[in-house]
C-alpha cells in the first residue's frame, strides 16, 4: 500500500485524495500497534506513543490500556477484496514470469497476455488495467479469454515466457501447449525494443537516486538537485526522461557535471555504461 501510494504521498496539494491516504495509513498502523501489543509489547507501545498521544490527549496513555481492534463487519466489499485478489494473482504471475525468462524487474516490456476464468474476470482487469500495468511494468494488456487457455500457453517460447503452467510440453494445433495447472496463465514479452531499455536504464536510475537518497539521511519529502556523468548513451536517457526522473527522486533540476562538494555521490554501471550521479538536498 504504501508503495502503490507513495505519488499520492508526495504530490503537493493536500486534495482529498492525499489526506484519505495519510487516514488509510495511520488507521492502518494504529490498528496494528493494538494488534501487535499482546505479542511485541515494547515496539506496539513505542508505535502507539508516536502515532496516536501527540495527537489524542483524551486516548488511553498506552496501547495496553486501549481497547483491543474488533473488526467491523460492515466495512467489508467482498466484491472488492475479490478483485484485488484477482489482480493480485495476475501480478504474482505475471513477476513470475518475468522472473523466469529473466527480466529485471524495473525493465519494461511491450505487452502482458492475460487467461482467466471467464469475461466476468476480463471485466475486472480491464477496470484494473492501469494498477496491474503498473504492477507489471508493462505498457500494454491483452486478454486471452477468447484466445482459450491452449493459446495463451502456445506463446510459450515464442517471444513470450508464460507462468501458471505446469506438466509437459507437447505439440499440437501448430502451436506449444502445455497442460496447465489452472485457469489463469499470463505471458510476458520478451522482446526488448531500445526505446524500452532505455526506459529500464531510466528506472534503475532513478532506484540508484532513491538509495542514495536514504544513504545520506534526507527526509522523504526534501527536494534535491540532481548531478549526473556519463558517455553520449547516458546523456540521451537523462534527457529523454528527465521528467520522470525529477518526478520520482523529487529534483529540482538535473545537472550534467560534476557534482559539488557537500554532495552525496556515488558511481555505478548500468547496463555496460558508467554513471557518477550526485545529490544535494534544497533547502
């Protein structure tokens, strides 16, 4: 959750969309500090006198004197926790997939083929096309419900690695079938076109910057200049995705140089390329 939420966390006006995921949080960590108080007594207490008595004079002083969580019943969408469910299996898969045929996770790829139970299944991943895409780091959805599952496992080993199959691969109907282990497959591309490495060149980047980040102790909301060094190949991906750069590492501006002296620098290869990068908080 606060993965999938963290642009929600980091946008600047406080809209009603930001402050319903700050509630969603902190509901969150306060139920868990109840929940943990039985079991790890001593981090509950520090989570609860942190979370809740600057903010609540009138609570309970310790989270042992609070009311241990009763569920509520009715706050429950089964309709929705089926459809996350859903597009979590596919998720799961789908990392599976890319996993096997040895895709690095903040590598794109061109398209996911999906197989599910039936259109009612289709229905929900459509409506949840752009959360699983993004699960997924794939630019395009396709759906395998008219294909029949033989299909979808026929991209097995033709431009596709295909997770959820097990048993034997046999020929048939001029494709690769596998028998599956159940209804749901997904298949993963495996092609790589340049603009799509280095887009995944772009994200490793950018994990680079959030390490470092962390490394040299900025809080989560401080804005940065960002210094970068490279050859004409790293020069072009910092131009070409500089918005998406600045946008998920919170800099300012990118500098192509050398960086300052008070900045926190590090160097690293990324797919064959050398790059120094440097940041120093604003401020």
């Amino acid at each position: 959750y606060v993965r999938r939420s963290r642009r929600r966390f980091w946008k600047s006006e406080s809209d009603a969309d930001k402050l319903a995921a700050y509630n969603t949080l902190y509901q969150c960590l306060v139920t868990l500090a109840k929940l943990l108080a039985p079991f790890t007594p001593f981090l509950a207490e520090e989570m609860y006198q942190n979370l809740v008595c600057p903010v609540a004079p009138d609570a309970p002083e310790s989270v042992h004197l609070a009311d241990f969580p009763v569920a509520d019943k009715s706050q429950i969408d089964k309709t929705l926790a089926a459809d996350t469910r859903l597009a979590m299996k596919i998720s799961s898969l789908g990392r599976a997939a890319r996993s096997q045929a040895g895709i690095k996770v903040r590598q794109p790829v061109a398209s996911v083929v999906v197989c599910v139970a039936g259109s009612g299944e289709e229905k929900v991943l459509k409506r949840l096309k752009s959360q699983v895409l993004e699960e997924l780091n794939a630019k395009d959805l396709k759906f395998g419900y008219d294909f029949k599952f033989e299909k979808v496992a026929g991209l097995d080993g033709h431009g596709y690695v295909v997770a959820g199959l097990e048993g034997e691969v046999d020929k048939k109907k001029g494709y690769w079938v596998r028998s599956g282990g159940g209804v749901y497959l997904v298949a993963v591309s495996t092609e790589l076109s340049p603009e799509l490495l280095a887009e995944g060149v772009a994200r490793e980047i950018v994990r680079r910057l959030q390490t470092m980040r962390r490394s040299a102790g900025f809080d989560i909301a401080d804005h940065i200049t960002t210094y970068y060094q490279g050859d004409d190949y790293i020069r072009r991906v910092m131009a070409d995705f500089a918005d998406y750069i600045k946008q998920e590492t919170l800099s300012q501006q990118l500098v192509e140089g050398v960086p300052e002296k008070d900045a926190f620098t590090e160097s690293h290869r990324l797919s064959g390329h050398e790059i120094t990068l440097g940041v120093k908080r604003l401020g």
